[in-house]
C-alpha cells in the first residue's frame, strides 16, 4: 500500500505527458524507450539501441521485440511514433513539449525500427528521452478512449480513483518476467503529517520521510529507511510577470540574502544535500556551472534600495503541508531573509489541489522538483513560453543560449552555453533554489527488491513483500 499526496485535488491524470500527470502510478504501468541504470546514465528499455546521423538530426532506435501492451496487442514503431509525436498536440498544453519541441516527426522503418526526425541537431537525444513522463502508449490513445491507461510495465490498471484507491494489479505477461507482487494499491492521504501517522500504524508500507521524521523510523526494526542521491530541490517561484518580482534587482536580493548553507543544515541536515545557486543542474552533471553564492544582506539592502525599497518590501510566500518540509522551508526563508528588511509572509494553502490552485498562480509559491538533466529542466522550466515556466521567465538571451548550446556538437561549446544560461539565472532570473538535496524514503521490513536509488530507477517487478 502506497499513498499519493493528490496534489492536483483529483485532477491527477493517467495521461503520462498531461500536466497533472498521476506520477506514482503511470511509472508503474507504462514503459519508457530509454531508462536509467543505477549510475544515472541511458540504458536500454524498450528501445534496445539507438543511432544517430552524422549530424545528430536522425536518430534510429531498434525495438525489443515479443513486447505487448496489457490489452494484448503488440508495441511496435507506429506506437513511438503516436506517442512521441502527440507530445506536440497544443491542445494536451504538455510540459513535454518544450523539452522534445525538436521532434519533427518520427518514421516508421519497419516494425521494429523507428526514426526520429528532428528539427534541428541534438546530439542529448537519448538524455531527453530518460524524462519520467515520455512513456509508451498504443497508437490512438487519448483521453476520449479507452486506451489511456493501457501500457507495456509490471503492473495493470485495475481501478482508478486518484482522490480513493487506485488498483493495480500484476502483469503476469511482463516482457522483463512476471512481477513478484500480485497488487499495489494507492490511497489518497494529502496531508505529508498524515501520511506519516499512516505508516506508523501500519496502513502503508511505503512512504517518504523528513529528516524529523527518520529517528522514529530508524528505532524502530519494523522500518527499514533508505537515502539516495536524488538532486531533488524545493525552491520559491516568484512571478517575473508580477510586480515587484518584475525586477530583476527585486528578484537578486529577494536570493541572495538567504543563508544557504544554514539552510540546509535546518532542513535535511550535513552532507544531505549541495548548495546550489538558484540554479537546478547538479554538480555531477557534464553541464554543471560553478557558481559562488555566499549570504549577502548588504547587497541585498543595496539592490532594494534602487529598485525603489529603501525601507525593506514586503512579500507573500504561499506554501502547503503537501510534501515533507515544505512548510519549513518557507518559514526557514522568512526568518533568513528578514535581516536584509525583506518581510516575508508565511501564507499556509490547502494541500488539496496545491499544484493546480496557487502553483503558477500566486506571485510567490513554493516549488518542487525531481532531478533532471540540464538540458531538460533548463527548457522546461525557464524558456519563454514553456508551460512549466513557472516563474514566467522570459529572457531572449537565454533562450538563444540554450538554443546555441542544444545545437552544437561540441561538448565544450554546448558546456559553455548551459554554463552561461545558469549564470544568467542567478543574475536576473525569478526562482530562488539554495540547494539540491537527497531523497529518502521509509519501507516496512517486509517490503524487499527496492535500491537506494531515486523512484524512477526502481524495477516494480522485482519488489516483494513478506507476509
């Protein structure tokens, strides 16, 4: 038993690439073409391998072959086509769209062999295609059919209740082997607290974990707790499109005046986590910039000062109790960033429907993030007009350095354009991001078959429970 924290407020949808994608579940019953081994770097799924031109402007990927979706039929190339193509639609409003916008169209060679055609050359493809949410659907599928929810993975749909329990059930057809559970069932609880009272009294059997919670875990034989490196980040988005967040003197000092290695000692602990300077590209990435981001009130107080706020300004910071320490995190950057006069207001959401009714919404919000590649989170987070852009950054400059930077097919070439991406957002942009942080999770002792690794790396048809 498992629970999701209904973040959308039942929204949460089984269509993998849709904005309220129901994550949890859609990485269970759906394959990807490439996944990642347990270093984080593409391997073959249901794609076994994957060429480029000389140019990086086609790529061939060949299929596994015998694999067949749960209603029986078979997974061949019309299928990459259909998915990978409806990635574009306007009407599904993807987040996708602006990290796979290249994909002109994708040829179907025979049936075990398709082409991507791109617009222009990328030489990260295979990196692209690792995102969690580009998953293998029959050709046809939509959200006016019954087809959305029928997938390749370990597990089927049973029943569908994102605000109850959703159902899933073992695929005993599984192209990799039959998996060791018989079902997986996922209750809606909102609220992280409960969530966690709920696993103590032995209602899940998988949860995550803040690090206040972990002690009671970890005396306790029943539980078994597991950290990973994960490159995972709350953060605060503060709308560029919304006054006093439209200036970028407003949106450096609204940053730079935070602590960030105090932080993360208050929130996850020493060693837990890496200071980042607003910036979500882990340092083990080949695109990582170095940035130095110390506390600086006196710069802060300067930059207010001519941005017209001579006194201090004050702000709105909407957070919820939706995942474990986002209310912290909030109120740990009001205590921080009130030496430097900016007067920020703790303001407590419902959990219900967070996603979907303050986030993007409200011209301050709390924020979180899985790990992604450079080249994923980059574009999607921040090009002009992404649908995920969600501090509505919009910066010609740096737009054309990501363009410059997906483009080239020389590593140091492409490195420098990330680099100087990065270090645009750290001058001018609108999140404020102090640190990329490890996951954690809690079992109980019976659950086995699941690594230390990040959610996206866990195979679900190896995971077993004693009984």
């Amino acid at each position: 038993m498992r629970a999701n924290d209904l973040s959308f407020g039942g929204k949460e949808s089984i269509d993998p690439i849709s904005p309220n994608r129901f994550y949890e579940v859609n990485d269970i019953i759906y394959s990807r073409l490439v996944r990642q081994d347990d270093d984080g770097e593409p391997a073959p799924e249901l794609a076994v391998s994957w060429t480029p031109n000389e140019n990086a402007t086609e790529w061939t990927l060949k299929l596994q072959p015998g694999v067949k979706f749960h209603d029986g039929s078979d997974f061949d190339a019309a299928d990459v086509k259909f998915t990978l193509e409806r990635i574009k639609d306007p009407a599904l409003e993807s987040p996708v769209a602006s990290v796979l916008g290249m994909i002109d169209h994708v040829e179907v060679v025979d049936p075990l062999t398709a082409k991507i055609v791109l617009s222009s050359p990328h030489a990260g493809l295979p990196v692209l295609l690792l995102d969690y949410r580009v998953r293998m659907l029959p050709e046809g599928a939509g959200p006016t059919n019954d087809k959305l929810g029928i997938g390749t993975g370990p597990f089927k749909l049973e029943s569908y209740d994102p605000e109850g329990r959703t159902v899933l059930v073992a695929n005993k057809d599984y192209w990799e082997g039959a998996p060791k559970l018989d079902r997986i069932e996922f209750t809606a609880i909102p609220d992280s607290e409960a969530r966690n009272q709920a696993m103590l009294a032995g209602q899940l059997d998988m949860s995550s974990v803040t690090r206040d919670q972990q002690p009671v875990y970890e005396s306790n034989p029943n539980f078994v707790v597991q950290s990973f490196p994960a490159g995972d980040w709350y953060g605060i988005a503060f709308r560029t499109d919304t006054a006093p967040f439209t200036d970028p003197k407003v949106r450096k000092a609204i940053r730079v005046a935070v602590n960030r290695d105090e932080m993360i000692k208050l929130m996850v602990g020493e060693g837990n986590a890496a200071v980042t300077c607003d910036v979500p590209v882990k340092s083990s990435d080949p695109y990582h910039a170095e940035i130095s981001c110390p506390q600086d009130i006196e710069l802060a107080k300067k930059l207010l000062t001519e941005a017209g706020f001579p006194d201090g300004i004050d702000i709105e910071v909407n957070t919820a109790d939706l995942e474990p320490g986002m209310v912290q995190f909030a109120e740990i950057y009001q205590q921080q960033v009130a030496k430097a006069g900016i007067r920020a207001k703790v303001k407590l959401a419902p959990s219900d429907g967070y996603w979907d009714d303050v986030w993007m919404k409200e011209p301050a919000s709390v924020t979180s993030w899985s790990e992604r590649p450079a080249d994923q989170i980059l574009n999607e987070a921040y090009r002009t007009g992404s649908s995920w852009n969600e501090s509505y950054f919009s910066n010609p400059e740096f737009d054309s350095a990501l363009d410059k930077a997906r483009s080239s097919l020389d590593f140091e070439e492409a490195k420098k354009a990330y680099g100087d991406a990065q270090r645009l957002l750290f001058e001018v942009g609108g999140t404020f991001i102090p640190y990329l942080q490890n996951g954690s999770r809690v079992m109980t002792n019976k659950v086995t078959g699941i690594k230390p690794l990040a959610e996206d790396y866990i195979r679900w048809h190896l995971v077993d429970k004693a009984e």
